[in-house]
C-alpha cells in the first residue's frame, strides 16, 4: 500500500491502480463539463432575476429555481432518458462514444486529447454522450447558484458604488456584470467549492443510469461483486481528488478577494 | 386601501393552502395504497407470463385489459408492482426518517444545550460528515454492511443525522437564551429535565419539518440503491428496481420506466414541498 | 428643446413632488435653481427630504418612490420627457455625484484607476490615454501623493479622507456642468472635514461647475454656498442667499436651524434645538395643507 501497491481486482483481474487510472478522465471530464454547464446556468439566471427584480420574471425564476433544487440528480436524468432517449431521441443514451469511432489516443481524456489533435469527430461524439449526464448532475447545482448569486447580487445592487456607476452613465445590465458580480461571487464560490465534491459524487449514479464508462459505474459494479481492492483503489482516488479541489478552491477565492491578495 | 390590506393575507392563506394540500392528497393516495396493497392491485406483482411480457399501457393499442399501465420484460403487471413498491417505499422513509431524526435530534439537542466538549466533538463529527458526497457515501456503506432493506435504513441514517443535528443544535443553542430556561432552572428543574420539557417542545416544529425533508431523501436514497441493486433482492417490487429495469428496456417498453418514475418524483416533490412549507410557516425568522 | 443654449440655469426643479406607494408624500411641490457655476446649499434636518431631490435629479430614486408631479430641467432639458435610456445618457453627461459614504462608494474588487477612467472611456468615448492623464492630474490636484500608485491600488489600501479625494476627483474629471454633493463631509472625521469642503470649493471655482450641496450642517452652508433652500418635512421653508440667511433669516425655523447649530450659537447662549413646539406647528400646517390639497384634487 504504502509503496503505491493497491493490489489486484478480484474480479477484472487487473492492478486496481491501472484500472482505476484508466477511468479517471471519464468521470473528471463528465464533472468539469457539468461544473461549467452549471456555473454558466446557474450565473445566467443570477444576472436574468437581478436584473429584472421586483418583477414577474424574478418570481417566475425563482420558483423554477426552487423547483428543480428539491428534485435530485437520479430524477433528473432519467427524465433525460425519457425526453431525448425515447421522446425526442436525439442523444446517444448509453455509454462514452461512439463504439464505431476508431480511438487510438495516449490518454483516456478523449475531449480534451480529441481537441488538442483536431478529431472533432472524437470530440463531437463524447460531448453529445455527456451532455444529459451532465446537465442531470447540472441543474440542482445550477438552481443553488442562481438562488444564492441572486440574492447577493441584490444586495451588492443596493451598495454606494453601483448607483454611482448608475449616475456614470452604466446601464444596469452593465452595473450588474461589470460592478456588482465580481463582488457577489465570493460567497457563490465558497457554494461551488463544496457542491462539486458532492457534484463528483453524484457521478456514481449518474454514470449508472447512462452506461457512461467512468469511476462511479465501476465503483458500483466492485460493490456488488465485493471487490474489496477496487473499492479501494476507488475511495481513494476519489478522497484525493476532493483534497484537490478544496486546493483550487481556497487558490481561487484568494485570487478573486484583493484583500486577501494583499494579506 | 383598506381593499387592499384585507386581500393580501387572504391570497396568501389560499396558496399556503394549495401547496399544503396538492403533496397530502398524493402522499394520502400513496398510502392507502401501500396499506391496501394486496386489495388494490389488480395482479400479482410478482407473477411472471411470458406470454404477457412488455404490454402497453391500457390507452395504446395491443394492450390487454386488467393490465391499465402495461408489463415489463418478464409480462408482470407495472401497476401492482408499483402499488406493491410503494409499501416498501413508504417503509423505507418512516423508519429510515425516524431513525435518522432521533438519532441527530438527540445529538443537536445535546450538543446545543450542554455546549463545551460535548458541542466540540458533536460540531466536528458533523463537519467531517457533512464533507463526504452522500450516495458515495450510500454506496460505500452499503458495501461494508451489506445489502438489503435493514442496512439501507441503517445506511440514511448514518449519512443523515448531520442535517438534524446541525440544524437542531443552532435551534436549541437559541432557545436555551432565554429567560423561560433560566426561569426553569431557577425554579430547580434538572438540565436533562429542562432540554426535554422546556426546550424540545419550542424546537419540536422544526424537527417535524426537517423530518418531512427526510422522508424525501430516504424514499431517493432507496430507490438509488434499488436502482443499483443493492437494496432488496431485485425480485421485489421497489420502484428503484422497476426503473432499472425500464432503464434497460427502455427502447422497447418505456412505460415500465415512465410510471414508476412519476410516482417517485411526486413522492419526493411531495415530501420536500411540505417541508419547505412547515419550514416557512414555523421559523421565526421568515414570519 | 429650442432653448437649451439660451437657456440661463443649470438646474431648474419645479414643483417636484415625491411620494411613497402608499401616497405619503416625502416632497411637497420643491422648486429650485441653480445657475451656472453657482453653490446652493440644501439644509435640513434628517428626513427633510433634501437627499431625494438629488437623486431625483440624478434618477436614482429607490425603486419603490414615485414622482407625483414636476418636471426637472438639467440644462433647459426636460428629464421627464425622456426615455430611460436618454434620461441616463443625458445626466451622465452633464451631472456628477459626490457621494455620502467614501467607503462604500467605491467598489472594493476594482483598482482605483479604472474606476475613475472607465467611463470616461465607455461613456465620454475619450481615449484611454486622455483618460488616464486626466485622472492622474486629478488625482494630483486633490492632494494626493504617488497617484499612479493610487491608481493601481484598491480602497481598502486607501483612507476615509483619500477615498473621498478620490471620488471628487471622479466626479469632476468628465467636466460636468453640474455636481450633486451629497453630504460629502458627514461621514469623516472633522480635520478631514475641513479640508474635504475647501477642495471641493476650489475645483469649484476652477472649473465653474454648479454645485447643489446637501447638508445637515448650517456651518457648511456658511462655508461653500451662495444659495441656500432650506427644507422641513420635504417642504421648502426659505429659499434665500446665503448672507441673508445668517444676517436676517425670514423663516422662524431657518432661525432655530441657525440656532441649533454650535458655531453660529452665541458663545454666552447656550445651544438650543429646534423646539419642539415650532416643529409640531410646522407638522400642523403641513398636514392642514395635504389634506387641503387632497380635497382640492377631488
């Protein structure tokens, strides 16, 4: 253990770190694409309802908000599965790409390494395989964003500066994005920090419910057959990559905080 | 202007109501048809018929009466496996629910009352918790303690008891300010007397409303595992199981994913809206 | 629009009335003007309504007040008749605020310097270079060491006192025609005070522009304005320049106001408040006239 050892899968056969190396990139790209998804929803709709506070839209938002934070990730995407695998069917529903699509890359980052060697077919077919997994394990994080953005939007709005900018001349879309958001995000970012491990957690069943060949399916699948070894393996990566992000996180926060920049 | 005042609250009263009453008409049905399960089904959830298998529901064409929503892959009877579901999902949530309650209530009271060491070690037993992703966390436990419906329950309420405690602890650590507590203790009440008689009947409100949140997440957190497969054997009929299999069959039977899923989001949009509306309607805060 | 170049005022404010949603009215038809290059001083006590008349000029009224009447002129403009939009355009264009708070005015995740060039650039369309030497000469007039260091620092690296040298040398660097202070002073400490007011009234004089001066404090009003209003109940008591204000105040509550005040106080007299008497009776008649007025209008 100590000398990197985590042993062999009882059931796969295999060295347990080889394994779950190999299916890291799956699940990293699925949560960063859900983080982005996420943080772009969840900002949209924050800068929407500021903007048009007081009136029906902020209502309108806020209770679809609400609405889609009390339904969990699972629900989420097997609605998914219904709407664009049998309704509407227009995304691939199972697995990571395109089995037709010969890949002959040196990492298991298809997007990424897809997009650095120009193989947008690559490209195109992972993105559209993660796209409802993704928004799945999005959208209640996204409804927390929105929510708590919003709300501190509002109060930076009420602050000296903004109205200044206001007599400045700035319209208030302007005061919103240019004044007030860099100010409201440090509390949403705190949020962020501790919902995506919960974000990476929710991979384990969101995974499952699209085939998608990463960590979290083979996490489930070592638990059913009790592969004590790969379970692990896989606990263990996981707590080192939550480590990991709380890193980036305080990193980050500092970054954006000038008062902390400046001790 | 007077029109106006009077209106307002009227208004009001009529929406709170309708948010109270739409989730207790659902959550009513659910049960009765959970108690009456065997009575209401129209089949045997668990009788297979290869000649039946993946029925449509009752409005499409090729389907067979005394069969309303369809069957699955293996010609068994969606409906009555999901009257039949809702009694373990039902289970699930009181038992899990309570469990979880008692267990992080008891220690929320604790922790905010008492305070020094004992808030100390509760607090940070809390914060180590609260970082693990719970379903991870589902997953993992059950796979130390085992499957089946027993370590399910014992698997919400070891991941769950932060959300009481937390919550409780801030609750008591208010309440225990006040003059009513000091004049309890005063008058010679014993602390342990004074937590339970004084001060858990003003927190008790919240209590009720964080359990309605919890019955919610137990009936999600059952229904993952059954989806995964590692709640009851996959033959009994839990809504989580019929969505794996609908899940798998999906291309040629979606109903047996459709209807089950509907009943699982309305049960749990159901369970998290009377929360939030208890949760609204008794913190002090928000009045 | 045809008289805007002959026209003599700055601001002209007539009538203006202002009302909560509710119909309490905060402004009572308050008319005012100031010509170019002219101080008038807006004297009352909290809650006379002597702020709002600024940030009606300015548009930035809190959302939940309404206008019930009056028109406002920057430059013989009607703002009234404008679109939100042009009404926007158009007062950042000849008007400036300085503002009450210096250390909440100015955003603290922002570097000075572009919080003063920004919109010079975006909103006076100058060059970034022109907008940058403006703000350092600035920056250098209102007595403040190293500005290019000021300019890359953030507030909360900066004073109460050099925040508000900042924020004046914001507001002057477009060359408005028209700055609102908002009880610029009140909230520092009273050295800075003094040398806050004399800055103000020396850019003021350099540059000619039209100050409307919010204060609480008769000792100001002495101090930077030719003009004063003075308000009660966001009614306009005496509208008078400012020597004959202090020499013969026409007004019995402009001479409690006089009274009230520490330094224009009679040393062997003591300092005496508004009486409470004068003020009912001001609330008496006040509320005879709304209710005179509300009468009328059915």
């Amino acid at each position: 253990m100590l000398q990197g050892d985590f042993g062999t899968s009882i059931t796969l056969r295999r060295p347990v770190d080889e394994l779950v190396l190999s299916r890291l990139p799956a699940t990293l790209e699925l949560s960063v694409m859900a983080l982005a998804i996420a943080v772009a929803l969840g900002v949209a709709i924050a800068v929407i309802g500021a903007r048009r506070r007081g009136t029906a839209t902020e209502v309108g938002l806020d209770l679809t908000s609400g609405a889609v934070l009390s339904v969990p990730d699972f629900l989420w995407g097997l609605v998914f599965v219904l709407l664009f695998g049998v309704l509407w069917p227009v995304l691939s529903i199972s697995g990571r790409i395109d089995p037709q699509i010969d890949v002959d890359f040196t990492s298991n980052f298809y997007t990424f390494e897809g997009i650095v060697r120009g193989r947008f077919d690559v490209v195109q077919s992972t993105l559209s395989h993660m796209l409802m997994p993704a928004l799945a394990l999005a959208l209640p994080l996204a409804a927390m964003i929105a929510q708590l953005l919003k709300q501190n939007l509002k109060e930076v709005l009420l602050q000296d500066y903004t109205t200044l900018a206001r007599v400045r001349g700035f319209s208030e879309t302007s005061v919103i994005l240019r004044e007030a958001l860099r100010n409201a995000l440090l509390p949403t970012l705190t949020l962020v920090g501790v919902q995506f491990t919960f974000l990476i957690g929710g991979t384990v069943i969101v995974e499952r419910i699209f085939s998608y060949e990463g960590l979290g399916n083979m996490a489930i699948d070592a638990v059913i057959n009790r592969d004590l070894p790969l379970i692990q393996g896989i606990v263990l990566l996981f707590a080192a990559l939550f480590i990991v992000i709380n890193l980036l996180v305080d990193l980050s926060y500092t970054l954006l905080n000038p008062r902390l920049r400046h001790g | 202007m007077a029109d106006i005042t009077a209106a307002a609250p009227r208004r009001r009263a009529r929406r709170l109501n309708l948010r109270l009453w739409l989730p207790l008409l659902w959550l009513g049905a659910v049960a009765l048809a959970a108690i009456f399960a065997p009575l209401v089904a129209p089949q045997d959830p668990l009788m297979q018929d290869l000649m039946l298998e993946r029925l449509p529901p009752a409005f499409m064409d090729g389907s067979e009466p005394g069969y309303w929503l369809g069957t699955d892959s293996l010609g068994r009877d969606v409906l009555s496996r999901m009257i039949h579901g809702a009694r373990i999902a039902l289970f699930v949530s009181l038992v899990a629910a309570t469990a979880t309650c008692l267990f992080g209530a008891a220690l929320g009271l604790v922790a905010g009352y008492f305070g020094g060491w004992w808030d100390r070690v509760i607090s940070r037993l809390v914060d180590i918790w609260m970082a693990f992703p719970p379903v991870l966390f589902a997953v993992l436990l059950v796979a130390v303690i085992g499957t089946g419906l027993t370590s399910v329950i014992a698997a919400i309420a070891l991941i769950d008891w932060t959300r009481f405690a937390r919550v409780i602890r801030a609750e008591t650590m208010v309440q225990a300010r006040m003059d009513y507590v000091d004049s309890a203790r005063i008058g010679g009440a014993r602390r342990l007397t004074t937590l339970i008689s004084e001060i858990l009947p003003n927190v008790l409100p919240s209590i009720i409303a964080l359990l309605m949140l919890e019955m919610g997440i137990a009936v999600i957190v059952e229904a993952i595992l059954s989806f995964v497969n590692l709640s009851i054997s996959s033959d009994d009929p839990t809504w989580g199981s019929m969505i794996a299999e609908g899940r798998n069959a999906i291309h040629f039977a979606w109903w047996v994913l459709l209807f089950p899923l509907i009943a699982l989001f309305l049960t749990v949009l159901s369970f998290s809206t009377l929360g939030e509306g208890l949760k609204q309607r008794f913190d002090p805060v928000l009045q | 629009m045809t008289g805007s170049h002959t026209h003599p005022n700055t601001l002209d404010v007539m009538q203006l009335g202002i009302a909560l949603p509710n119909g309490h009215r905060l402004l009572r038809d308050v008319s005012l003007s100031l010509r170019p290059g002219e101080v008038r001083a807006l004297v009352g006590e909290s809650g006379a309504g002597k702020s709002m008349i600024g940030k009606a000029v300015l548009g930035i009224l809190p959302q939940n007040l309404r206008v019930t009447g009056g028109e406002i002129l920057l430059e013989g403009q009607h703002l009234g008749a404008m679109t939100p939009w042009t009404r926007r355009k158009t007062v950042a264009q000849s008007a400036a605020l300085i503002p009450q708070d210096p250390l909440t005015a100015l955003n603290p995740a922002r570097r000075i310097g572009p919080q003063i060039t920004d919109p010079l650039v975006r909103i006076h369309g100058w060059s970034r270079a022109k907008a940058r030497d403006t703000a350092l000469a600035l920056l250098d007039r209102v007595h403040i060491r190293d500005p290019k260091r000021v300019m890359e620092s953030y507030p909360h690296e900066l004073s109460g006192g050099m925040r508000q040298r900042v924020l004046i040398a914001a507001a002057f660097a477009p060359s408005p025609r028209l700055i609102v202070a908002d009880e610029p002073t009140t909230a520092l400490d009273v050295t800075v005070q003094k040398q806050i007011l004399r800055l103000i009234r020396e850019l003021q004089q350099e540059t000619g522009t039209a100050v409307l001066f919010v204060t609480h404090d008769m000792g100001v009003v002495a101090k930077i304005s030719q003009k004063v209003t003075v308000l009660f109940a966001g009614k306009v008591m005496e509208d008078a320049p400012t020597e004959r204000i202090f020499t013969d105040p026409a007004h019995p509550y402009t001479r409690a106001l006089i009274a009230a005040t520490p330094s224009y106080a009679d040393l062997d007299r003591p300092f005496s408040p508004v009486p409470q008497t004068l003020i009912a009776e001001l609330q008496g008649a006040i509320a005879r006239d709304d209710a005179r007025h509300q009468g009328a209008a059915r």
